[in-house]
C-alpha cells in the first residue's frame, strides 16, 4: 500500500492504529502457543491433569477456542 503513495504524501497513521495491530499480532502469536500448550497437556492422563488440578474439559475448550 504505501508503495503507491509518493513519501511525503504518505497519510498519517494514529498511534493508537499502530498500538492496536502490534497487540493483535501479539495475541494471535500467543493463541498458538497456547494451543500448543493445550495440546501438550491434552495428551496427560486424566490423573496426571487432576494432580495438576485442571480439567480435560478446560483443555479441550481452550483448543476449540483458540483454533
């Protein structure tokens, strides 16, 4: 986009635009990470998760969130 736009013509773009899509990238950089933390823990025994005190269905809900 701002190829095509000569410098100096260049329109200004607010902070507050910049802040916002830094953070989205942001979020959706951490969403895989927890998707793959999720999937981690997806594979621990029913057990293993209630000595960790979480709930499968926390887990599970977390992947089809984040997907």
């Amino acid at each position: 986009m701002f190829d095509v736009i000569p410098p100096g013509k260049q329109p200004n773009i607010s902070e507050s635009a910049l802040l916002l899509f830094d953070r989205a990238m942001r979020m959706r950089a951490i969403s895989v990470d927890i998707v793959r933390a999720a999937q981690y823990l997806n594979g621990y025994s029913d057990q293993e998760l209630s000595e960790l005190g979480i709930n499968r269905s926390d887990i599970e809900d977390t992947i089809q969130r984040y997907i």
